[in-house]
C-alpha cells in the first residue's frame, strides 16, 4: 500500500471512512469475491468529487458501488479504490409529490418513507434490493414497474467531474440502460415524482408484492438477483429450465431450484464457480433454444 495515497485519501474523508484490503465479500449480496486495495465509504457529493479527483491524478483504479446488489466480484479482488456510495449517504426527503433521496438510500427505505407520507407509484420497487443510485443507471424494474415512471431528475457527476442535473426528458431510458450508464455518469441524488394514494393501499400492494417475491424467489441464499436480462419475447427462468438446468451446480454454486432466473451461492461458492454456472446456462440455452442469454449481473476484477 502507498502510504502516501492512503494518506491523501484521509485528507478528504474521515479516517474511519477509509479501509485497506478491505474483503469486497462482505459488501455485495452474493457474498463472494476477494479484498480491494482500498475501499472508501464518502459521505458527500464534494468528498466524491474529491476522491475521484485523486484517483485520476494518482493514476489508480476507481470503482462506484452502491449496497452491492448487482454484482460478482472475482476472487482476485480489485486493484484499486472502491468508492461505495450507500449509507454514508442515503438521506430521503418528501416536499408534496417529490421525493428527494441520496444515491445510497436504498429503494426499500424509500419505498417505505413514500408509504409513510401516502404518496403512491413505488411499491414496485420496495422489495428491489438495491440503491436508487444504481437503480437510477440501470433504469431497474419489477413487478410492471420502472424507474423511467417515477424518476422526475437526477444529479451526476461526469467523467471530467463537473456536477450536471438531468431531467427526465433527457435521461433516455430503455431496458435495463439510461443516458447515465451510457455516459458512465456517476449518480449522487435523484427525485421521483409520485401520487397522493390512500396509505393502507399502498402499504397492502407493498406487503402484496413482498409475499410474491417470498413464495417464487429464493432469497434465503445469497445472490444478485435475476442473473440474466430477460431476452425479448421469453421467459429466463423458462428457458433455463427447458434446458435441464433447475438445480444446476458447479461448485458451490447453484441454479436456484425455486426460481431457474437465480444463480444462488448455496454452499461457500467462489466468483469463479459463479461464472463458470453463468457461462454453461447461457451456452446450454443457445444450444437448446438458440436464444443468447446476458448477464444482468456486472462483473468486477479479472476473471
């Protein structure tokens, strides 16, 4: 470790802020992956600019990360900074129908203060395991619901760290991508636009959605989610199982034999037992159906 970078780094944040060879597998949902050579937890837009600022100047690796919910990390780690973007912060605040949250509030949290103030048009999104900052990205989604419905504006950095506010007219969201991902925008606030509801309502299709979720999803192991994008016209867990594949396992890794979307880690899986599953299912479902399966999941490090 360079002393001196480490030092840099805790003249922009607190030293508690700071970690060295910090294990990434404690900080993503598929609880796999090997240690980063720092890892940063900024708890302001200007501690981000800053940092990033400092990694570009030093010539070292940075990696935005959110609460690690769409994510497989390689059991190699990762050379250089993680910036995580999540409790540090993740204030949410409610004028009329607009909700104002930071990158790290996670949907759920969202979701719920929504609830609590009877503004309806994010339950979809309260049982989606992951930040609005990621969310807002990749334009996630569930249940018939997208970030593309609700998101009025969002705050970013660019890549020449200028912070720019985008509106919704201009955020260009499709399946699973926005303006942001293509631009490799960093994002640091978003607000949503949301309706006055009635409170009981909105918290039964919350508890409606979260029974769904329960029964028909294996959330009992750690994993990041849908592995795959759903490819236009079929069913990813349909086609995965027409495959042969429900319960499929290299090593400690698992198709989820309760929903074939989910690679699951079942047993102390390694990153690499869960690409290897993730490159047979697609493989064997090209060969099976000719249809190609992506992965949803964003990997991280060599693998």
């Amino acid at each position: 470790m360079k002393k001196e970078f480490y030092d840099a780094l805790i003249q922009l944040t607190e030293e508690k802020n700071v970690l060295t060879d910090e294990p990434l597998k404690n900080h993503v949902t598929f609880r796999v992956g090997g240690a980063a050579d720092y890892f940063v937890s900024p708890e302001s837009a200007e501690e981000v600019q800053k940092i990033i600022l400092l990694c570009k100047e030093a010539g070292i690796p940075y990696y935005i990360l959110g609460n690690g919910s769409n994510l497989l990390v390689s059991d190699q780690g990762y050379r250089g900074v993680i910036i995580q973007i999540y409790k540090s912060m993740s204030e949410i605040s409610v004028k009329g129908e607009f909700v104002t949250a930071q990158a790290g509030a996670l949907l759920s949290a969202i979701a719920a203060k929504a609830a609590g103030e009877s503004l309806a048009g994010f339950e979809f999104a309260s049982g989606i395991p992951g930040t609005i900052g990621g969310a807002a990205v990749m334009n996630a989604g569930a249940y018939g619901g997208e970030m593309k419905d609700v998101l009025e504006q969002v705050t970013v950095l660019t890549k020449e760290g200028e912070l720019l506010t985008i509106p919704r007219e201009e955020l260009d969201m499709g399946y699973r991508t926005s303006k942001v991902a293509k631009n490799q925008y960093i994002v640091l606030e978003a607000v949503i636009h949301l309706a006055h509801g009635e409170k009981e309502k909105i918290r039964e299709k919350m508890n409606e959605l979260k029974e769904k979720r329960t029964t028909k999803q294996p959330l009992e192991y750690p994993s990041a989610g849908s592995t795959f994008k759903r490819p236009e016209g079929y069913f990813v867990g349909k086609l995965i199982e027409e495959a042969g594949l429900r319960g499929f396992q290299v090593g400690g890794a698992q198709v989820s034999e309760k929903h074939c979307g989910f690679v699951i880690n079942k047993d102390n899986a390694t990153a690499a037992e869960v690409r290897e599953l993730i490159r047979q299912v697609s493989e064997r479902v090209k060969a099976n159906s000719g249809v190609t399966l992506e992965p949803e999941v964003k990997m991280l490090g060599e693998f």
